[in-house]
C-alpha cells in the first residue's frame, strides 16, 4: 500500500496546480501576470533531495508526459526537461549543504532553470513569439514569487513526507 501512496501525492499536487490555476491564477487581480505554478517540480526537487535522484528522475519523466499531454501542444519538452532538473538538484546538493533554506534556494533555482528552457524551446519551435523582456516581466518573475511562497508554505510538510518515504524506500534498495 505504501508503495502507492507517494504517486498519488504526487498526482494530488499536479492536480492542484490545474485547480490553482483555473480558480486563482485567473483573478482579475492576477491579469497582468501569467502565474506558472510548479508545483509538482518543487515536490520533485524534495525527492531528489531526501529520496534519491533515480527515483525523482523516474516520476519527473511519468508527470512531465503527463504535463505534456495535458498543459502543452508539443510531446516532449516537460518529459526531458523534469528529469533533466532532477539531476541538476542532485549535483547541487552535492555542493550545498542540506537545510530547508538551501533547499528553498534550489527550488528556486529548478523553477528558473525549468521556465527557461521551456520558454527557450517553444521560442526555438515557433509555438511562442514572447521577447525575453516581456517574458520576464509578465511570467518569470511572477512564477518565481509565486513558487517561493508555496515552498516558504510547504517546505516543513514536503520535507517530514519525503523524509517519510526515504525511509520505506531505502527497504527497497
């Protein structure tokens, strides 16, 4: 049972970015701003963190076909690129010490490495004509905040489940 619990809370947090972004992203509060929340990136980088790479790599290429399939036109770009963040954490780790403000620092860092390499491959593909100033005013800096606060929020809950299921998946090892 326990095998199929960190899936579905994972899947609980993909669908909650849909949700957050019909029902808040789309205030008229928020009309000058497109809000990205990633939050299944952030869930992803605390695996990485406190289970391991392999793991967090394997749900980052399942959840991003899942991205793919549902937010984007293009097969692909979230499937390579969520994994691709993974291992980055995983070296950055290496480097940094592990505490919850490193930890909310390479949040931050995997949302900015994700938003620009998707918005670099849908410029290189054609799917978007956003200019780089426009994109960071009205997206990057947006879904910078907005990622932060939901880590600064969740941080100490992501970090006592993920410590968890490292326990329950260093059996499996």
């Amino acid at each position: 049972m326990k095998r199929f619990l960190l899936p579905f809370i994972i899947l609980v947090i993909f669908m909650l970015e849909s949700i957050f972004v019909n029902f808040v992203a789309m205030q008229p509060a928020f009309r000058d701003w497109l809000l990205s929340p990633r939050f299944v990136l952030i869930a992803l980088v605390f695996m990485t963190i406190y289970i391991n790479r392999k793991q967090a790599m394997i749900f980052g290429i399942v959840f991003g076909f899942l991205y793919d399939i549902a937010f984007t036109d293009v097969l692909g770009i979230y499937a390579l690129g969520l994994p691709a963040v993974c291992y980055i954490v995983s070296q950055l780790i290496k480097i940094w010490q592990n505490n919850l403000l490193v930890v909310l620092l390479i949040c931050l860092i995997a949302v900015a490495i994700i938003e620009f390499y998707v918005y670099g491959i849908n410029t290189i593909i054609g799917v978007s004509d956003m200019l780089m100033g426009r994109f960071l005013a009205e997206r990057f800096y947006a879904t910078l905040i907005l990622n932060a606060i939901f880590t600064v929020i969740f941080a100490l809950p992501l970090q006592k489940c993920f410590q968890y299921f490292s326990l329950f998946y260093a059996k499996e090892r």
